[in-house]
C-alpha cells in the first residue's frame, strides 16, 4: 500500500497550470450538472457572430467547440494560463486577451453578441452588460455558495459562504446589471476522492476552496483524512454549479 506520505510527495509534484483534469482519471470522481455546459456552449457558439469566453483558463473547454463564431475571443489573467490558451486555441483562430478578474473588460460597448464563462471567479455584472449587444446572450455555469464544503471541514477550515454566490444573488445582481435571467438552476454534483493525493492536486489546483492551502500547513489534518480514506475507500464531497442563462434587455 502506498503510504501517507508517497501520495502527499506525489500529490505536490502534479502540475497545476490550467484546468485539464485528466490527472484524476482513478483517483477522483465529480458528476457533472444535468444540463450539460459544454453542449450548451457549442450550440451557443454554432450562432453566434462574435463571441467572447471570460476567465478561460488554459482554453479546455472552450476548445471543445465544433463551429467557433467568426470572431472568437478569451480572457484569462493568470500568465501561464495565458500562454497555454494561447496554444490550445490556436486551431479556433481565437484570440487570447490578458485581462484581470476583477478589473474592466478591455473592449467597446456592445461589441459581442455572445458572453460565456465557466466557474468565473468573480463576475463584474456591469462589465457584462457592457459589452454584451441588445438582445445579446449571456452564458455561464458558476461556483454556488459552499462548493465543496466537506473537504473543508475535514481540514479544520471554516470559510463564510459567499453571499454573491447564491442563486438569488446572482439573479438580482444580473438584473441590476441591466440582463434579463432567462434559466437560473443549482444542483450538488457528487465528488469522490480515492486517495490524499487527489485531495492534494484538487486544492493546489482550485486555489479558492481553501486559501492559502499548503501541504506543510494541513499535514495532520491531510494524515487524518487519508486514514478516513484508507478505512471508508472514499470520501465524498458535494460541488455547487449555477447554471445562469440571461440576455441584455
């Protein structure tokens, strides 16, 4: 049997750039929302005449596309994201902006009839608006409040939910923004993790579930759970996807 500390080293040493998670392919599980965002997209896309992807990551699902629009753009702020997307979406004739989270969007008014973007981490409604032509389509399957909050406890972490995060939130902040909210669903999808190690590459991965996460600082509490795995063969947490589907009045 692997010990606690050969998954920790090799949890450590997986490469965390972009959002390609093929790594835990055996080693974790997460369903996916019922409504299926990448053929939501593709569709979108297949109509759309410009078209802008927010907070891309490394480009992986965006890259799925089939029938990109004519004009194909993409945001992400993190540089080694940048540069991945880049690359991935090269063969889309995408192109690829450097754009912070939480700043403007560096584009004119109403140039996009299409606004997309998966498990934003922040959402400037405004910005959204902005840019976004009347009667234009807002697409989006965001993080809900408490993502993963049993991963959380189990290291010990308390963390206040985000109230911009809730449904009702999200709608009235969509609202005041000047969008009309067309779908707004939440479901909890199902995760498994089957080793610490999954647990170490998800939180070196998706920063936001515990800041300032490092193996050195939760070692004991990582120890603990990867005895509750040895002894249960799993542990289950659940993720919060919104499904947010709105056009511009």
């Amino acid at each position: 049997m692997t010990t606690f500390d050969e998954l920790v080293a090799e949890g450590s040493a997986v490469p965390v750039a972009g959002w390609d998670f093929s790594w835990f392919a055996g080693r974790a599980t997460e369903r996916r929302p019922s409504w299926g965002y990448s053929g939501l997209l593709s569709a979108s896309m297949a109509t759309a005449r410009r078209a802008v992807d927010l907070q891309t990551g490394g480009g992986e699902v965006l890259a799925t596309v089939a029938s990109p629009p004519p004009v194909l753009v993409a945001t992400e702020g993190w540089p080694p994201n940048v540069a991945l997307a880049r690359e991935r979406l090269r063969p889309l004739g995408a192109a690829v902006v450097r754009a912070a989270e939480d700043a403007g969007l560096p584009f004119r008014d109403g140039v996009f009839d299409l606004v997309v973007s998966r498990h934003p981490t922040v959402v400037r409604w405004p910005e959204v608006a902005r840019v976004l032509e009347r009667g234009g389509t807002y697409l989006s399957q965001q993080i809900g409040p408490n993502s993963v909050g049993e991963l959380r406890a189990a290291l010990g972490v308390s963390v206040r939910p985000r109230r911009d995060q809730r449904p009702d939130r999200i709608r009235a902040a969509a609202t005041a923004a000047g969008l009309d909210v067309v779908d707004l669903r939440m479901e909890s999808p199902r995760m498994e993790f089957f080793d610490v190690a999954a647990v170490v590459v998800f939180l070196r991965k998706v920063v936001w579930t515990v800041p300032g996460f490092t193996v050195e600082r939760y070692r004991d509490e990582l120890a603990a759970l990867h005895r509750r795995i040895v002894t249960d063969g799993v542990f289950v947490a659940h993720s919060r996807r919104v499904l947010v589907l709105a056009r511009r009045r």
